[in-house]
C-alpha cells in the first residue's frame, strides 16, 4: 500500500493528539465515570506499519492491511497519525492553529465556550482489494453521540461502520470547573479529503442522530481502501454552562459635605442632609425577572422630597415621591441581564426627636426576584445632637423569675428577666445555663426544659449600646430530678378452700399496692378465659365438673397491667377430699446467662387436704459436689425460690424435686414438667475477642465440649430449701 506524497496537507491536519487521563463523569445523559482515559472500542488486533508488507509471510497484522475487506482505523506506528484506533479528539475553537488536538479537553468554558470535534477515517483495505470491490466500504458513514446531561465532566462518543465492515469507537472527553452542557452547530459538520474535498464539503446534520454517509468523491458511502483515501470530519460545538442566579446588593452611606465617601455609616446632626445610595447587580448568568427593591427607613429622619433617584449606565431618573419604595412591596425595576446593574439615591434629613445625646440608627434594603430569595444590605447613620450635655447612661438587669425552679426530667419552665435603662437603649438579653450560652435575642424569656438529673445555673445578662449588665438578682439555681419511680405489684391471690366437691363454691382475693400509680380494676381468668373484669378484688368460683383449675388474678393500673407469680393458683373440684399436692410450674428468670451472673429459679407448688409442702431440692448441673446443701426458707403464697450462679459455660437444664408430708409419710414429687434450660456463656471482657481452639489432632471441638458436659453431670450440687 502506497502513501502519496498528495495528501500531505491532510496530514498536516492530523497532528498526533494528546492523550490526557482524567476523572470524567456524564456520557449521554450524565452517567457517572470513574477517573478513566478517554478510550477506544473494541480494543482490536492492530495492522503494524512498522512491519513491512509481505503476503507469504503469515503474518496478517503487517504494513499490507487488510486483504479480506474493509476495516477501519486498525492501523498503529503510522508516519502521520500514529495509533489510528484513538482516532476522536477536540480542542477549543479560540486554542491556536499550533495548538494540538485532545482526547481529554479541560477548561472547556473559557474562552470562546466553543469546540471542534475532530475524527479521522481510514480504511485499512489493501489498494489491491479495491479493483474488485472487495476493499471498497459501503454505506460508510460517521456518528457523533454528544452528551445530552449538564455536569462537569461529559464525553462524545465517535463511531464509524459500513454496510460492509466492522463498526469502531473512540471517545473524547470535556472537563470544566463548573457544569456544562453540550450543543451541535447545525451545519458545521464538514468532511477533507485529497482526493475531490481538499477544500472540504459541508455533511448532513445527522452527523448527531443517525449518523452522515461520507465519501472519497461523493457522499455516497463509497470509500475505497488505502491512505490515499484517509478523510477527516470536523463538528463545531457550543459549551454552555449551566445558569446560575446571582445578586449583588449594596447599601452605602454619607453625609452631604463636600469630599465625604460612601462607606456603612455616616454621622450627622439633627437637621442636616444624609445620602442614601442602594446597588443591584445581576452576578449570575441567567436573567433575572420581576427585580424589586425597597428600603425601610430607620426613625429619626425625613425622606427629602424629589431627591429618589434611579440611575443606570444610560439615565438618571428622578422616581416618584408616592412612598411605594418604603413600602414592603418595592419598585418592580423589571428584567435584568446578566452583569447588568443599576442604583437607586436618595437624601433624608436627620431629626433630634429622641432622648440622650445621640443615637445609632439601621436603614435596610431588600431585593428580590423570580428566580432568587430576598437579600438584604444595610448601612447606619449616627445622629448627634450639638452642645448636649449627657445624661449618666445605666443599665441594670433588675430580676429573673420562674415558675418553679424545681423540674422532673421533660418538665419545663418559662424564666422572665428585667432590666431597666436609663440614657441609654436595651438592645436585647442573653441567657447562659452552667456557663453556657443558651440564648441571645430581644426576647427576654427563655424556656427551659429539664433533660439530664442535675443542677443548672440560669444567668440572664442586659445587652445594651453601653455593654452588658447583670447582677445576682439575674442569677436562679434550678434542679431537675428522676421522676419517681412508678410501682404496681400484684402480691397474692388467697382463698379459704382450694379444694372443693362439685357445686361447692370459694372466693378468692387479691392484694395488690401501687406506688406513684393508680389501680383500677382487676381482671380473673380460669384456665387462659377471662372470667371477670371489674374493680372488685374478689371472685367467686364455683365448681361443677371435676378436675383441675388454674386461676390467675391480673391488677390493672395507670401504668398497664400487672401479674405474678404470686397471684396465681389452682382450684380442685373432686369427688372427695382427699391431699393433693403437686408442682404448678418450674421457671428461671433468664434463660441465658454468662458465667458469674446470678438468676432466680422459681417453682409453684400445691399441698393442701391434709399434704404439706417440706423441701424442694434444686439440682443445676454443675455441681462439683453430690453433697446436698439445705437452705432453710419459707413457702410464700406457694412459691419458693433459689438464686443460682454458673462457674463453667455450656447448656444446662436445671430441674427440682418436692416433697411432701402426706398422712405422715413423706412423699418426693420430680414432675417432668418441673425443667428448665439455660445457656451459660463465657463472661464478655470489653475488648478482648474470644479466640478459636487450635485443633490439637485430639478430637473436634464438639468431642471436647461433650467431655465437658459428661464430667459435669457427674459432679453436681443441690440446693435444698425446706420448711420445718
């Protein structure tokens, strides 16, 4: 494949492109990316240029290009391009002709706010393909994807294809310090070539969408293979950075003699002329619609009439003397564009009608627009009166008073401060609880409301132009504490008889007490079904089938209802008296543990008809003695309890045995429904991870925790209580 000497002035075009790596965000529309170079597709076997042409040699990457069909920009080492699969770049159009073209272009709003796309074409068909038409591209045509989102960072993507050939991508990337969007320039696409187009030829604006049919002597598609045939296609795009309101708003002061400067405060004497000079610039680069401004005007002055002024680079006006721009809804100065401004003047006359010597007063002005919140700007005049002799200027912060200085948590109260001045102004108060400042404003009252326990100095300070003043008649000592603690416990359920024959009928009562709290009422339930609920403490039951009842007593409160243990009991009906005496229920109250942490079992028990209750024996299954240990304890309201702590982790399962005197024979009761289970861990130290057991070749971990277990049923203690 031969290079022509003719096609110099089209490689001056194509001077090697920077390749720039860079973080880019937003293809299409505004797809994050992450910090990428801008790339080509699909990443393909390159044809070497370097490697001289040689069709016997096996070697189907060399300088012949491609003897099978067309294939595009696949070349590398080229004399004047360098890697044509990069074969997308841009640059600025104000950058200089020197200037090289990039496939990451920075700083893309400055200056012109304009960009030239660039792509190079190439098929990489042999020249001898071309007589046959194999080597020949059909249908060829050039794409460009410009991003559609607004952000930092976008890319374009460039394709080329073919009916005929394989289509290839590459990427060029735009960056700016601020957001951006992108916008084709109907009819810049424009196509050189060396052949009939060395002037260039403009190409169909679907260069953007579907795409435009290229050409060597007709954009007909047609594109034969060789460098002879290289072409370049440029598109103009306009960058256009997102819009953003701005404002600039001045407020200025100055008195009327001659040579005095426009600064934030001016000093008069009463009766004499103060200037007044608001400014308003559009800084952002979007329009801004309905601008208005007004001015507050301070007391102790006149507007001078005649002298409102509106003044832009082109007029100065004078504005109507009708008090609309010192009225909250303003002149409507219109639309404004950006970096446009304009000024609003006007003169007041100062008046000595108030007390002391001078005073300080604030003149404020506002705008707004459509598009932006208000905004204000201020300036001060000082107005002092002429041979004024003052008056002893003093502040005193007279008292702090408060409802009640002693709170419960979420409590709050109100405190009020006073304070008294005399020459002078109060400009506000300042509140300080423990030292710190809670509250600086005009009001004179804070709330306070009560969050941790504890004791709080509230210290209320008078602002005022000569300082700020207190005294230890502004100082109160508050107190907040826990609420009291609110208790409802239901203590027993009692009846005379708990065994009965058919038809008989007993009454139990509950004893319940409430501290901090109310009860109100009491709900009975027989066996799991409500039987009653009232304010009554007391229930009767009667009997008429035999068999076992539990009843349950439940005290109801303001603080919700409340069971125990305690207030739980059976109800025999039989046919004939006879002892009955058995274990109700057998509970822990934790069912999961560390080792050295201390838990309750519990065990309700039922003698009566001529059985008494006289121990229950407790075995926890961790005992490193069988040697009993007899607690001596009494049985309350038929529950009996031990307190139990765990030496060694594991599972555990807890479990007690009764006995009886029954017509004077003692009778031992283990009810399988008398067990427990509890999990037992080893004690958490803060910072300090468990660490796995190495397997020593001895046996699993299981196989050791089971020799654990084993030792440790076989070792155990018992806790005996027992009533004499």
């Amino acid at each position: 494949m031969k290079l022509l000497q003719s096609i110099k002035t089209l490689t001056q075009k194509l001077q090697k492109k920077s390749f720039l790596a860079a973080g880019i965000v937003a293809l299409g529309a505004g797809m994050a990316l992450g910090a990428v170079q801008a790339e080509f597709y699909p990443d393909r076997q390159p044809f070497d240029y370097n490697q001289p042409c040689n069709p016997d040699d096996g070697n189907i990457y060399d300088r012949c290009g491609s003897l099978t069909g067309p294939v595009f920009n696949s070349f590398i080492n080229t004399p004047y391009y360098g890697d044509e699969r990069q074969f997308a770049d841009a640059k600025r159009t104000d950058q200089n002709t020197g200037d090289v073209y990039k496939n990451v272009l920075p700083d893309v709003t400055d200056g012109s706010r304009e960009v030239r796309i660039r792509v190079y074409v190439h098929n990489n068909a042999n020249q001898s393909t071309n007589a046959s038409g194999q080597g020949v591209a059909t249908g060829a045509k050039v794409r460009i994807a410009l991003p559609t989102g607004t952000e930092g960072s976008l890319r374009a993507r460039s394709y080329i294809s073919a009916d005929n050939a394989a289509l290839v991508e590459d990427t060029v990337d735009f960056t700016s310090t601020q957001k951006f969007r992108m916008e084709y320039i109907p009819g810049s696409a424009t196509l050189f070539n060396n052949i009939a187009y060395g002037g260039g030829v403009k190409l169909s604006d679907s260069i953007v969408t579907t795409g435009a049919l290229i050409g060597d002597d007709a954009l007909d598609g047609q594109l034969p293979g060789c460098f002879d045939y290289q072409a370049t296609v440029f598109i103009n795009v306009k960058i256009i950075p997102e819009e953003k309101p701005a404002v600039e708003l001045t407020k200025v002061t100055k008195d009327n003699k001659t040579g005095s400067a426009w600064g934030e405060v001016s000093t008069v004497a009463p009766g004499e002329t103060i200037n007044w000079l608001v400014g308003f610039k559009n800084a952002g680069n979007q329009n801004l619609t309905n601008v208005t401004l007004n001015d507050r005007l301070p007391p102790h002055m006149n507007v001078i009439p005649g002298t409102i002024r509106y003044i832009d680079s082109g007029q100065d006006t004078v504005l109507p003397d009708n008090g609309q721009f010192f009225t909250t809804g303003g002149y409507d100065f219109g639309t404004w564009l950006p970096g446009a401004n304009f000024y609003v003047r006007f003169q007041t006359t100062a008046l000595g009608d108030f007390e002391g010597c001078e005073v300080r007063v604030r003149n404020i002005a506002t705008q707004k627009t459509t598009q932006l919140p208000s905004t204000e700007d201020s300036a001060d005049t000082i107005i002092k009166k002429t041979d004024c002799v003052p008056t002893e200027q003093t502040v005193v912060c007279n008292s702090l008073t408060a409802p009640t200085l002693a709170l419960k948590k979420g409590e709050s109260t109100v405190f009020t401060a006073t304070g008294t001045a005399t020459g002078t102004t109060i400009d506000g108060y300042i509140f300080t609880v423990n030292g710190e400042e809670v509250q600086n404003s005009a009001a004179n009252t804070y709330t306070f409301t009560a969050g941790n326990v504890g004791t709080y100095i509230v210290v209320a300070t008078v602002k005022s132009p000569i300082g700020n003043r207190t005294s230890n008649e502004c100082v109160k000592v508050l107190t907040v504490e826990e609420e009291p603690e609110m208790v409802v416990v239901c203590e027993s359920l009692t009846a005379p008889r708990l065994s009965l024959k058919k038809g008989e009928s007993t009454t139990l009562t509950v004893k319940a007490s409430a501290t901090n709290a109310t009860i109100t009422g009491y709900v009975f339930t027989v066996n799991g079904q409500e039987v009653q609920n009232s304010t009554s403490n007391k229930y009767e039951f009667k009997g008429d089938k035999a068999g076992k009842y539990d009843i349950v007593a439940t005290v109801k409160s303001s603080i919700g209802n409340v069971s125990s243990e305690t207030c739980a009991t059976a109800v025999d009906i039989i046919e004939e008296i006879v002892p009955i005496y058995r274990c109700e229920s057998f509970t822990l109250n934790k069912n999961k543990v560390q080792i050295g942490e201390s838990f309750t079992a519990t065990v309700r028990v039922t003698a009566k008809d001529g059985a008494t209750f006289k121990q229950a024996t407790f075995t926890f299954g961790d005992e490193a003695s069988v040697q009993d240990k007899t607690i001596v304890n009494t049985i309350n309201n038929g529950i009996v309890t031990a307190n139990h702590i765990y030496s060694k982790s594991g599972d555990y399962g807890p479990r007690v045995k009764l006995a009886f005197m029954v017509n004077d024979k003692m009778v031992e009761v283990e009810d399988p429904a008398c067990v427990a289970q509890i999990n037992v861990t080893p004690t958490e130290v803060k910072g300090v991870k468990t660490t796995t057991l190495p397997n020593t070749g001895a046996g699993s971990i299981a196989g050791i925790f089971a020799a654990v277990t084993v030792a440790g049923t076989a070792l155990h203690r018992r806790f005996t209580l027992s009533r004499q």
